[in-house]
C-alpha cells in the first residue's frame, strides 16, 4: 500500500481534528418541472449539470415516485453516491418506503451512502424520539450493510430532544438542518448564526454521546436561500445575490471546518403548493435551487473555492 493513499483515508476518518473538507451535496427533489416523477433518465441529466460540484444527493422518500427504484441506476452510470430516505411519520409511509427500499438496496450498496429515516420528524412532533429511534433501528436490522441515521432540525439535537436516539449507542449518522432564512435573519448575521446552529447541534451531540462520539458522522442535511422571486422571511430577503452570498460565506465555510453540507436545493422545484411559516405567512418554496428547473445555473461562478 501507497503511503500516499493512506493519509486521506486516515484524515477522512477524523473530520473534527483534521483539516480535511467536508463534503458538499445536494436535496434534490424527485419530480419535473411539470410534477411528473422524475425518471432514471432525468436523474442523469441532474447528475450530468452537477457533477462538476458533487457526486452526493439525498432524497426524501424511497416510494413516492419510485424514488429509490429511479435513482440507482442513474447513480451507478454516473459515478453518483445517494442517500436515501423513509418517511417514518405513519406507519403506512414506513412501511412502503421499507417495502420499497427492500426492492431496490440489496446488491446495490456500493452507491448508498445512507440511508435517513426521518426529515424534521421531532421538530413537527411527529414522533417521539423513543418511537423514531424504533424505527431507525428496524432499518438499520434490514440493511445491515447500510449506514442507517436520521435527520431533524439543529434545534431539536441542541435541546435534547434527540438525546434517546443519540445516547443509545445504535445510531452514528446525523444531519442537522439549519436555515437562517427561516430564523428571519439578515444576511448580515446569516453565516453567523447558521455556523452557530450548526456548532451547538454538533456539541450536543458529542456531549451526551459520550465514549461513543467518536463513531458518529455529524453533517448539515440541509441549508439554503431562496433566490429572486421566492418570499421574503422577516428580514431574510430573498434574492439570488443573497443566496449566492450565503452560499459562498455560510456553505463553503462549512464546508472549510471539515462538516458534510447538503445544500438545499439543487433545482428549483416550481410545482411545490405554497407552504406556511413559523411565521403564519404563506411562503413560495419554488425558488431554493441552485440551478432553475430547467438545470440553468444561477450564477456562474457556482462552487466552493478550493
Ligand atoms: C445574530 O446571530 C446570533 C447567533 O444566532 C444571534 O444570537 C443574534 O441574536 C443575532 N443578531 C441579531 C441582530 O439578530
């Protein structure tokens, strides 16, 4: 063996006390422009317009759409790493997804990076923390060649409501959402506090894991702006100059502190229902992506500085 191959692999392993990069990918919703379930063939094109950025997209639900069953093929032809979602909020998605996943996962572990079971679930209450760590432990006894973990809110990893789930033991991949947008900050504060979201989420999570911290892979599920002709947030305003902004200072700042990011979102998703905030008001949640809908970038200097 190389001595050469060996070091990235050692300092990969070790984020928090190296000065290895994270790892950029990207939400990528699993319908068209026109709300038509994407097909292995739109996801290559996806993947084709990115893939000078990344080779990692997460996905939210294995069945709807047939998501898990689209989405590999493409993922293996182009070099691509997927996680994968299940939506454990009633047991008939749970079980559909698991239906679906055991369809599509079994011989195709080389291209699944994960999979999560649950977006949000403690933040919009909709189960425990004891019942989702019960269902996250029904995957991972699945696919036990699969890194099984789950994805919630930053503010529901900082204030202990995950803590059943991190202090098991069973469990050793979390994403934590962070949105600055959404906390209705000014971009002059935004990486500020997204960073700030992000370090209490992750002390959290070391602090009550204990001896077994050094096994768990801490990443941000998602960040984002929403771009020119999305709705404004208090004084989160949407704009692609904005957006670009936050990209370059909050998700390659992240991403320079040696933690996975997942950007939300790589393509505009312009057949979503207008969704209501925090805040009461209706809000346009067609204009997150970083390229449009029909995959033309935003602006062009995309990317992180290496
Ligand atoms: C700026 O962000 C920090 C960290 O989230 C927060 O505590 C503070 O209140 C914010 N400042 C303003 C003016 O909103």
């Amino acid at each position: 063996m190389r001595v050469s191959s060996v070091v990235p692999l050692l300092l990969a392993a070790a984020p928090a006390v190296s000065a290895a990069k994270g790892t950029l990918g990207f939400a990528l919703g699993n319908k068209n422009a026109d709300g038509s379930c994407k097909t292995t063939n739109d996801y290559k094109l996806d993947f084709e317009t990115i893939g000078h950025l990344t080779t990692m997209v997460r996905t939210y639900s294995a069945k709807d759409c047939n998501t898990a069953e689209a989405i590999i093929p493409a993922a293996k032809d182009k070099g691509f790493k997927v996680v994968l979602g299940v939506w454990p909020d009633y047991q008939e998605s749970f079980d559909d997804d698991v239906n679906a996943l055991s369809k599509s996962v079994p011989g195709n572990e080389d291209v699944i990076e994960a999979i999560t079971v649950g977006s949000e679930v403690l933040y919009r209450k909709s189960l425990t923390a004891q019942k989702l760590l019960e269902r996250i432990e029904t995957v991972q006894t699945k696919f036990p060649k699969v890194t099984v973990g789950t994805v919630d809110s930053w503010n529901k990893f900082a204030d202990g409501t995950a803590d059943p789930i991190i202090t098991s033991g069973k469990v050793n991949y979390f994403l934590a959402n962070g949105f600055a947008y959404w906390q209705g900050q000014d971009i002059s504060n935004a990486t500020n506090t997204y960073f700030d979201d992000m370090a209490q989420a992750k002390a959290h999570i070391e602090k009550v894991a204990g001896d077994n911290a050094k096994n768990i892979r801490f990443g941000n599920g998602e960040t984002g702006w929403p771009t020119t002709g999305g709705t404004d947030y208090g004084a989160a305003k949407a704009s692609t100059e904005l957006a670009q902004e936050h990209y370059h200072k909050a998700v390659c700042g992240l991403l320079t502190w040696g933690i996975d990011v997942f950007y939300f979102e790589a393509f505009d998703e312009p057949y979503k229902p207008k969704s209501v905030g925090d805040n009461g008001q209706a809000s346009d949640e067609t204009k997150w992506g970083l390229y449009t809908a029909a995959r033309k970038p935003k602006w062009s200097d995309i990317g992180c500085p290496n």
